[in-house]
C-alpha cells in the first residue's frame, strides 16, 4: 500500500537529510517572516516541534493557552511524547487539557494514547471532525494504509463546520478544510489573526522546500480547491498560517501561500504528468521537478536526493489514482 510506502519513505528520509538537522529559527527574509522556533509566537500560542521521526522540523505541534486552559493542536507519534512532555513542562504549559486532531493520519493522532498515560492526572479531551471519529475509533484501514500501528482512540468529541471551542474567552471556529483528507478540519483564531490548518493546504519546510497535497488514497481534487478557496475568503481577517510541516508563515509569507498555492498544485500537478508521458521513471520525474521548484533546497540536493524520489513515487500513485496518469505505465 502506498502509505507504507510513506513510512518507509519517511524513516529514509531521516537520514537523508540530517546534515540539515540545524537549530530551528525565526527568519526574516525582506519582508517575508518563517517561525520554526520552539516557544510562544503571539499572545495565546507557542509552537513545539514533535521531532517525528527524530527529525527537527518535520513536524509541528501547537498549543494555545487562555487563563489557564490549555488545547494541543495533533499529538505526533508515541515514541517521542515523552520529550514532548518535557517540551510542555520546560515551556511552563503543561498539563494540556484538549488534544485537537486535524484529522486521523498516523502522524497526528499516534501520540494521543501515550500523551494521556503520561498527564494522567488530569483529564484530557481528545477532539476531531466528526467524520474522524470512525476512523479513529477503528484505525485498522488505516493501519493497513500506513503500515504503522495506530491504537483506538475512544470517546472522541466530534467537530463540525462552524463549531466554537471556548477556552475561557478565547473562542476557536472550527473549519472544515477537505481534500487531503476527508475529515481535515482546520482552526481559526480571530483574536490573533491566525489559522491552523494541519495538512489542508501545503507542506513548506522552509523558503527553498515546498511539497503539494496531491497524497493517495484519500485526495479530492474538488474539495481541495474549494478548501483553497475557503482560506482565500479569510485572508483579510488573518495574518498568519500554522502548517503541520512545518511551522507558522506571517505576513507577506502567509499572504504568498495563500495566493500561490493553487496555482502551485496546478502547476505541479501538470508538470508531473507532464514528465510521467516523457520518461515514467521515478529519478527522471525527481530531477526534473527539483530541478523546476526546489533547486536551492537544503534538504533535498541534487547529491541527497533519494528522499525526494520515494516522495515523487507516492505522488505519481496518487495522480493514479485521480485518474490523471496511466495506470498501466510502470515506474
């Protein structure tokens, strides 16, 4: 199955790039502003990176505090809830109360289980869409999917479009953000002018490293792009975007992102089919696609670029599965 392909794919790319395993920063580039550091970044939210995979930015989760309450934004993988925790004493946030999953792909909601043995002096909420419930409550397709073993996670609150979570004052508006997933749900903040939006609208590690959404088996295309349009709709109420992977875009960062990445999907999208109808093969497609959007990466170079290539695969099976390649075509 391709998501297990995913995990491998993941657990390579770990050591693929961990000469890049810098210290994370705050960057300002002219008027374009990346947080990636760990700690508070405006009045209610800090950001704490999981370490998924051990690997620094990766993985992004979030915390928003009001008068004592305290709310996680996904919960990362078990193995690394332990310095999690630690995280959350050092940074003076802990315990959580609420743990909010953006929706049930293994890397969000494996942590959940682990994370409430370890504050299992306080009772801690676990909330979701509500078409995440199921999911969660039997993961065993997407156990199968992932090839990553994910427990049940029971007694979820289920969310809905328009829902407010109140955190003594502080009211949160649930979104529904579909297309990555099916029960992707995204958090709005109007009181600091920002959204989260987990893996809804891109992955962007850093100014020079930049991945679509267009993941198997769940994506839908439909959907995806009315989500883009939703974000579009806000634009004039936010100023900021918190992305699972990885970390919170501001300013004219946040403004680029949102008025870019359709454009962006549409023109990796056509690329990749592009380049499949040339040459089907998997290092043909990488080279040309690092060669056309992310030359200046630091994470993927021309001479570290096997992960890139397990990353190309899943796409081109994802485009498979949309129906916008052969299937018959070996790559």
């Amino acid at each position: 199955m391709i998501h297990r392909c995913f995990v491998k794919a993941s657990k390579l790319i770990v050591f693929y790039i961990i000469n890049y395993n810098t210290k994370l920063k705050f960057k300002r580039v002219n008027k374009l502003v990346f947080i990636n550091s760990e700690g508070k970044f405006n009045d209610n939210t800090y950001l704490i990176d999981s370490l998924f995979f051990r690997l620094e930015g990766h993985l992004a989760l979030y915390v928003i505090e009001n008068d004592g309450v305290r709310m996680m934004i996904d919960a990362g993988e078990a193995l690394m809830a332990r310095k999690v925790v630690k995280k959350l004493k050092d940074l003076g946030i802990y315990p959580i109360h609420k743990i909010l999953l953006t929706h049930s792909h293994f890397d969000h909601v494996h942590g959940v289980g682990k994370l409430k043995k370890l504050m299992k002096d306080t009772e801690i909420e676990v909330l979701a869409s509500e078409k995440a419930v199921a999911n969660l409550r039997n993961p065993s397709k997407k156990n199968s999917d992932f090839g990553y073993i994910v427990d049940p996670i029971e007694n979820v609150i289920p969310l809905k479009n328009g829902d407010i979570i109140n955190l003594n004052g502080l009211k949160l508006e649930i979104l529904n953000f579909f297309g990555h997933t099916q029960d992707s749900i995204a958090v709005l903040d109007r009181k600091n002018k920002n959204i989260f939006v987990g893996d809804a609208i891109m992955d962007k590690f850093d100014n020079e490293t930049f991945i679509p959404e267009f993941v198997p088996p769940e994506f839908n295309e439909l959907d995806y792009l009315k989500t883009l349009d939703n974000l579009k709709s806000l634009e004039k109420d936010l100023n900021s975007i918190s992305l699972a992977h990885f970390g919170v875009w501001k300013g004219d960062d946040f403004h680029k992102i949102v008025n870019d990445v359709k454009d962006f999907h549409f023109d990796t999208k056509k690329s990749i089919v592009k380049w499949y109808k040339e040459n089907p093969s998997v290092s043909y497609i990488t080279s040309k696609y690092h060669e056309k959007f992310i030359p200046d990466s630091k994470i993927f170079t021309k001479d570290n670029i096997f992960g890139l290539e397990l990353i190309i695969k899943w796409f081109i099976t994802g485009l498979k599965i949309m129906g916008e390649l052969s299937k018959s075509k070996k790559s």
